[in-house]
C-alpha cells in the first residue's frame, strides 16, 4: 500500500506531449473508452478526452496512472462530469447544424 507521499504523486495529473506525436498521461483512473481516433481517460483532474489519428496505447498502468498514446495528436479536451464526450466533441459548430 501507497504511503501518503507516494499516494500525492499518484493523484497529479500532468500531460507530456511530444511533437504532437507521443503523449504521457499521468493521474490516469480509469480509461473510459478508445479507439484510433479518440481516447477518453478518467483523471484526478476530470474526464479527458485526446483526439488524433491513428492513436494506440504505448504503455499503460493503472496501479501507476499512467497512460502512454502514440499517434497523430490533435487536441485535448476536458468536460464536465454532466456532458458525454459525444456531446462536447459536436461543439459550436455541431450545434448550428443540428
């Protein structure tokens, strides 16, 4: 079992991007859903959705909360407990043309 150090560096949560090509996630609780063109992640800060291209897990562990994606990265999004990823990731745009 974690110390309380140990359980305050596991509860950060911090995004490394890479050239938009390798992103490291940490504070990871869970992964909600993924495929190669979204992955939406459960974090000490709140859902996380990192949309792209071709995205694949490079490495993950959970005990951790570490979550690797490489890939074409191209955006991050966090959104509220209230509202689906599907619902965010319409945006402006897919409320004009509803």
């Amino acid at each position: 079992m974690p110390d309380e150090r140990q359980r305050r560096e596991l509860d950060k949560h911090q995004i490394l991007v890479i050239n938009r090509q390798y992103a490291e996630v940490t504070g990871v609780l869970n992964i909600e859903s993924f495929d190669v063109r979204e992955f939406v992640l459960q974090t000490t800060s709140g859902m996380l959705a990192i949309r792209g291209d071709n995205l694949h897990i490079k490495a993950l562990s959970l005990e951790n909360g570490l979550v690797s994606i490489e890939g074409a990265i191209f955006d991050f999004v966090y959104f509220d407990e209230g509202f689906s990823a599907a619902h965010k990731a319409k945006g402006f745009l897919g409320k004009i043309f509803k």
